[in-house]
C-alpha cells in the first residue's frame, strides 16, 4: 500500500509544499507560482489542492503532514529577544506578537481546521534539520558531512551535521542573534535591496569594488580562531526591530546607506560616480568577508566530522559565488548543494525527514529530480491559445520545434520557453525560461533595461552543454553534483571568451547550469540544435517572468508575461507566437 | 480594479503637503500595489473562467493593471530620485507580498472562484467605477503636482473603460433574458459594504490590539526581565510538539 507524506512551509517567506509518496518525492510547488506574489507567505491551500488533484488523492490519503519548523520554539526566542532588549523592542513585540497571535501560533490549528486534518498525524520538524534533510536526503549519501546556514530557524542561525546511515545528528551551532544570513541580509538592505530577494545584488555588485573598507567591515564581523566568527551587535537592529536592521553606528561608519534604484552604473557599465564606488567597496567587502567565514566554517565542519561529502543547504548558500569560492580549498572532495537551499525547501526537506525517520527507517531514495510543479498538455494550450484569439503555429514534432526555435536564437531573437513541468526553487532551469545567444552583449542589455526592468549590473546565467562546459570554463570536479542546479559559478577558461560576452559578469564569471541530455532532454537538444548552427553550446537563460512577479506557472500567466515584454516570440509546448498577433 | 481599501489611503495622502515626497512616493506604492493585486484577481479570473469569449477580456483587463502598477511603481521611483532620501529602509520580500494580501483582501482562494460569473462582472463594473470616481477626484486635488495628477487622470480614464467594458456584457446578458442581474448587482454593493466594513473595522481592533500589546510589554515584559535566562535550551525532542 503507498504511503504518503505532505510536507509544508509557511509564514515565514516563500510558502511551498511537497507531497512524497514511498519516499520519493512526487510533486513539489512554492505558493507563488500559484499566487503570484513573490514570495508569498501565505498558508500554502492553493499549492497543497494542486498537490493533491494532481495525484487524485484526497487528504485522507495523506499519511502524515510535517510542518518545517517548530512554531512554539521560534515564538520563544521572539518573546525573549524581547525581554533581552527592553525597551528598544516595543515595536518589534508588537508587530511580532500581532503576526504571531492571530496566525503562526495557531499553526496546528489552522492545519487541522483547513485540511480537516487529524491532529495527531501532524508533525513537526526543527527549521534546521529541514534544511540538512532537503540535501541529505535528495542525494542518497552514506556518509556525509551538512552545513547549514541562513539567516534564522527557530534559533539557529549555522549549524553542523553529521549525515550516516540515514541519520542526521546536530554536532554544532551557532545561536541568534548572532547569524551570517542576517548580517549579509543587513548589508543587503544598506546598499538598497529587498531583503531576501536582493542578496544577489550585493554579489554582483560586489564584482565592481576592491577591499578598501574590509578594515570598517572587519569592526562589525570578522573571523574569529574561537567562534568561528565574531559579530558586533552595535551595528544591527534586526535582533529587536522588524523593520530597521542596522544601527545609527553602522550609518556612522559606512555613511549614508543607499537609495534604493539610484543608478550604480552608467550607460558605458562603469560606476556611476564616488557614492557608486564606495557601494561597489561594501558589497565587495560583504561578500569577501562572507566567503571567508564559510571557509572557516567549512574548515571546523571538517574538523569535528571528516568526509569526503558536505551537503551545503539554507539561504546563505543561494549565494553561488561565495559558494565557489569557500570550497575551493576545501579538503571535502564532493559539494552538494540542490535546488531548493532556501525556506522553500523546507517542505522538502520536513517531507523527506518524517518518511526515513517516522515511516521508513532504512530507505534512502535518490530525489535529484527538479521538475515537480504543473505541466500542461498541448490540447489545454491550443484551447486556451484560440479562447485568447492569439494566432499560433503548431508544430507537428518536437524535431521542427527544436529546429524553428533555435533558428530564430541564431537570428538574435529573445524567445520565452515554457514547457514541460514546472521547476522547484529559485532558479529557472530550462522549463519556464527566457532565452537568448549568449554572445550578444546587446542582447543581454536589452532583457536587463527593457525586459525584465533589472538593474544593470546584474549578470546573466547560462545553460552549456554537459560535455562542453570545460571548453569555455574552469570546472571544478567537486562540484559536479551542484552545477545541474546554477548553485555554483564557474570563471571563463579563455578559451572562447568572445562566445561568452552576454553571460560573462564584470569578474569573468557566470552562473552556470550544466544540462545532460538524462536531466531534461527537450531543453538539452534545444541548446544543442543551437551548437550545431552557431558552434556555441551555451544559452543566456533567465527565469520567465518580470519584474517583482514570480516565476510563471501556466500558460495564461506565461503569455501575460511575454505579452507585457519585449520578448520577440514565445515557446509553448508544440505553439510558437508572436508578439505582433 | 480599485482595492478596497483605497478611499482610506485617500484620506491620508490629502492631509499631505506636496513637498512630502517621501509620503507620496509611499502612498503611490500603496496605490501601485492595489493595482498589482487587482491584476492577479483578473489573471486569476482568466484562468479560473468556463466563459470562453470572457477570458481575453479578464487577460485584457489584467495586462492593463499590471500597467497601471508599473505606472505608480515609476512615479513614486521618480519622486523619490528627486528627492534628497537616503533612506535605506527595504522591506523585505515577504512584506510586500503581505501589503498585497492587505491591500486588496486577496485571501487564500482568488475572488473569482468566491463568486459567480454574473457577481464578478458586477463586481469589476462597480470597483471599477469607485476607482474611476476616486481618480478623478484625485486628479484635481490641486495637492499634488502636475505629473502625479496627469498620470491619476490617465488612470481614471481607463478604469472608465473597464466599466464600461462591464456594462456591455451585463447589457448584452440582459438581452439574452439572463435573470438576476440587478440582484446580483444589488449582493455585490452589499458584499462590497461588508469587506469595507470588515476593513474599517479591522483598522479599529488592529489600533486596539496595539494599544494592548503595548501594555503588556510595559507591564510583563519588566517583570520577565528579572527573572530572563539568556540561553535557554529544549533538550527533549517530540516530533508530534510544536516546541
């Protein structure tokens, strides 16, 4: 008989489920992509019907729901944070206690109440050990090393884990208020970001400064040989406030934070001016010492667990540069890092968790697969096409597909892509994309300025060919578990930098995504129809949406999106359409 | 689509004075993300829809107020690069998403699937007509400048269209014997009364819940502070607890 487990996220940011069925997971969807607000944080009802309509299952059906944190834990650490720091914390307690007593508090309740749910048959998992799960188990290691950090659980904010024979055990961590996800998310509201949307900002900006304030940076965090890092509090809010996270003193020592879409470069993509610069200097600072304090992690997680394995999961490790750069060095011979290292993923990673230690005790299953959210056939797609009154081509095999849209990548076109099912995770990896030649710096500009209204500075990622990667790039063996996923950058190797000059950031690196023809074979054959015409086995690839939107999830939303665009023709199943129908 | 709660964040930006930038950068993103939720309602619409000939309409309709958003989104952008802010105060992504929520009462299922074909079309000709009204009132508040104005009386302009768009459909129901029409119209005035009133009302308990909790940190918190250990530690691990 199947068993089943439904794994869920929410009220914190980026809501999501995942349903498991013998220990594999068989769908997985974030609240967004159904909502369309990013990030949403909602209760996640639209995502978990999918879920289930999808599998024609009914809630009874559902084995065990696991929830991805412990809500009383975290209300704890909220409720002490404000003693600790009475009075500054009036506003904090509450907003904190608004938020918590009319929704995330009752989280067993309202669990219960909106699935008809037996309470006795919902579980609960520590934020962290979701995280160490959404990786451990996604990759069926024996022996493995697992690091987590981001910026807070219910009062982890790093900690360490050993993964063997199935079991996860806590052997280190590092407790709030203290956090490295908090401080790179402070620094990213100071240079005028979003926070938790706007950390890869501050990594790319950070490619356009040098070190000359690592020395004022050093006074508010720095390695340290006893607690792996030291963090001066003075500098931050965030420990007692909601809505301030640094401090007059950091304002004081850095100067004046950055407005938020002030220009940081100008039309030539140089910095704008001083206040650029010295923006450029923090980001560079931020990302430099936030590389570092990884590298002494990783280093003290060698130290008191030695494998050759280290599974790496939660927000911190979005960051793809630092994640290159941490473990270049690192006596771990294999990184994992997966699709979903962010809150998302903790549905995941709660699901996988209650199945090997609650239900199945000795099984391990390899989950490496991406694509888990809806898929729509082409008879639904030409009925909506022709319900829209929107002119199409159909194509008869995906042969004349592959061929017409790789033609008209040749011919500079920028093309949406949305087939197949929908990815998990932040990263668009080939399903609902926008696509483009990778070397047309032109191009890139284009769907930076015109298309997806980003600013400037931000860099491309691109998808290459499995077996062709190491002609254009420095590949590092280690990670060739996490490449699939754009968890990693890579530098150009020279050899063929003039194939590059879309994708390639200020720094010479770019974000790849390696595809093998086992792991998504339309969009693999696509790049592919693309080498043989051009003799470039790579595409620009960004995700398929716009600006402050989530990732689209179906074709109404998809074709929304491409209409609102400048995108010259979209990709969908077996249709091609243009933007002058 | 107009929010719900738009006439209060009227009232607001008409005690502002105009030099107040910053204020009316806010109340322009407030009104930008009105508009972004009011899209959603109408994508939602389009995807939900069995009416075929409806949902280019709904597409239409959404693509307009995804417009509108971006329009009040660049202006408030513009307000505040001419002014001298330097604030740096981002809310976070999960904020936003919560403005929105707030914003237009979107709750867990869209609108559209809460009400049927005939009450929705109501409901978009009278929101859409209370923004209309709104807008142009807006647009000659002599408040705000030029700019902010033109681009109210723009989106007045086109919110009258939806109305109208509305209309003819109700109009061309009508002639097709369709029964119901006025009652329909009649349920969405009294289901629209009802969330201004639960908005209005949840304004009212929101002050007083602040009021209280406020207390509560002046009175526990102090007390709790003698007695406060800082590391506190959960040694026992109960998968079915909460804590």
């Amino acid at each position: 008989m199947n068993k089943y487990v439904l794994g869920i996220s929410c009220y914190f940011h980026d809501s999501s489920v995942s349903l498991v069925k013998n220990g594999k997971i068989i769908s997985a969807v974030q609240e967004e992509r159904f909502t369309g607000i990013k990030g949403d944080s909602s209760f996640p009802s639209r995502s978990i019907e999918w879920c289930l309509n999808s599998n024609n299952l009914k809630i009874s059906d559902i084995n065990y729901i696991v929830f991805y944190e412990k809500p009383l834990k975290k209300f704890l650490r909220i409720l002490n944070s404000s003693i600790e720091y009475f009075p500054k914390s009036r506003s904090f307690f509450v907003s904190q206690m608004k938020r918590w007593l009319s929704e995330k508090i009752w989280t067993k309740t309202n669990i219960v109440k909106k699935l008809k749910f037996s309470s006795e048959k919902i579980l609960f998992c520590q934020h962290h050990l979701s995280h160490a799960s959404s990786i451990y188990y996604t990759n069926n290691l024996s022996h493995s090393c697992i690091m987590v950090n981001d910026g807070i659980g219910e009062d982890q904010s790093f900690s360490i884990w050993s993964g063997e024979k199935n079991k996860i055990k806590l052997l280190d961590e590092i407790l709030f208020p203290k956090s490295l996800g908090l401080f790179y998310s402070t620094m990213t509201s100071f240079l005028g970001h979003q926070i938790n949307e706007g950390e890869n900002k501050v990594m790319s900006m950070s490619a356009y400064g040098n070190n000359s304030l690592d020395n004022e940076l050093n006074k508010v965090i720095s390695i340290s040989d006893k607690n792996i890092f030291h963090q001066n509090m003075d500098y931050f809010e965030y420990q007692f406030s909601l809505y301030n996270n640094f401090s007059n003193k950091l304002t004081n020592l850095l100067g004046d934070p950055r407005t938020p879409n002030t220009e940081f470069l100008n039309k030539d993509l140089v910095l704008s001016n001083d206040k650029s610069e010295k923006y450029a200097n923090i980001a560079y600072s931020t990302q430099k010492i936030t590389e570092n304090i990884i590298e002494r992690q990783s280093n003290h997680a060698y130290e008191i667990f030695p494998s050759d394995n280290i599974c790496l999961s939660g927000g911190v490790h979005l960051n793809c540069k630092a994640n290159n750069e941490s473990f270049k060095n690192s006596k771990f011979k294999n990184i994992y890092i997966n699709f979903c290292p962010s809150d998302s993923g903790g549905s995941i990673g709660a699901s996988l968790w209650a199945w090997n230690n609650v239900i199945e005790k000795n099984e391990n299953i390899l989950n490496q697969d991406v694509y888990l959210g809806p898929s729509f056939d082409n008879d639904f797609i030409e009925e909506t096409l022709k319900d829209l009154k929107i002119n199409y081509t159909k194509f008869n095999t995906s042969k004349e597909l592959l061929s017409d849209a790789s033609n008209y990548l040749l011919k500079n076109k920028i093309i949406c892509w949305f087939q197949g099912k929908l990815e998990f995770g932040k990263r668009a990896l080939g399903n609902r994309s926008i696509l483009a030649r990778p070397d047309n710096k032109k191009l890139s500009q284009k769907i930076n300025n015109e298309i997806k209204n980003r600013e400037s500075f931000q860099p491309f990622a691109s998808s290459v060919l499995y077996e062709k990667a190491e002609e254009y790039f420095d590949i590092d063996s280690k990670f060739k578990n996490s490449y699939k996923y754009m968890s990693v950058v890579a530098y150009d190797n020279k050899k063929n930098t003039n194939k590059l000059s879309g994708v390639l950031h200020v720094d010479n690196s770019c974000r790849i995504q390696l595809v093998e023809e086992t792991d998504n074979s339309l969009y693999y054959n696509l790049i592919k129809n693309f080498f043989d015409l051009s003799n470039i086995p790579l595409l620009l690839n960004t995700s398929l949406n716009l600006k402050g939107e989530p990732i689209v999830d179906n074709p109404i939303k998809a074709i929304s999106t491409f209409l609102r665009s400048n995108c010259d023709l979209m990709y969908i199943g077996n249709f091609k359409i243009y933007k002058n129908d | 689509m107009a929010s719900f709660n738009f006439k209060s964040i009227f009232k607001k930006i008409n005690k502002k004075n105009n030099s107040l930038n910053n204020q009316e950068s806010d109340f322009l993103n407030n009104f930008g993300l009105a508009e972004f939720g009011s899209a959603l309602d109408m994508l939602a619409a389009a995807e939900l829809t069995t009416t075929n000939k409806l949902k280019k309409g709904y597409l239409n309709h959404a693509i307009d107020e995804f417009r509108h958003a971006q329009l009040f989104f660049n202006h408030a952008k513009n307000l505040i690069n001419n002014s001298n802010n330097n604030s740096a105060n981002v809310s976070g992504i999960a904020e936003i998403g919560e403005r929105i929520r707030y914003l237009n009462f979107i709750g867990e299922k869209p609108i559209y699937s809460e009400l049927n074909e005939l009450d929705f079309i109501n409901f978009v000709m009278i929101s859409e007509a209370a923004a209309e009204k709104y807008f142009t009132k807006l647009s000659n508040n002599k408040n705000f400048n030029s700019e902010t104005r033109a681009l109210f009386s723009l989106i007045a302009k086109e919110e009258g269209h939806h109305v109208l768009y509305a209309k003819k459909e109700l109009e061309k129901r009508r002639k097709n014997g369709v029964k119901g029409i006025y009652k329909s119209y009649l349920y969405i005035k009294w289901f629209r009364f009802k969330t201004d009133l639960l908005s209005n009302t949840r304004k009212i308990w929101t002050k007083i819940g602040d009021l209280i909790l406020a207390l509560i940190f002046f009175i526990f918190i102090p007390i709790n502070k003698i007695f406060f250990k800082k590391n506190y530690k959960f040694n026992t691990y109960d998968p079915r607890s909460m804590i």
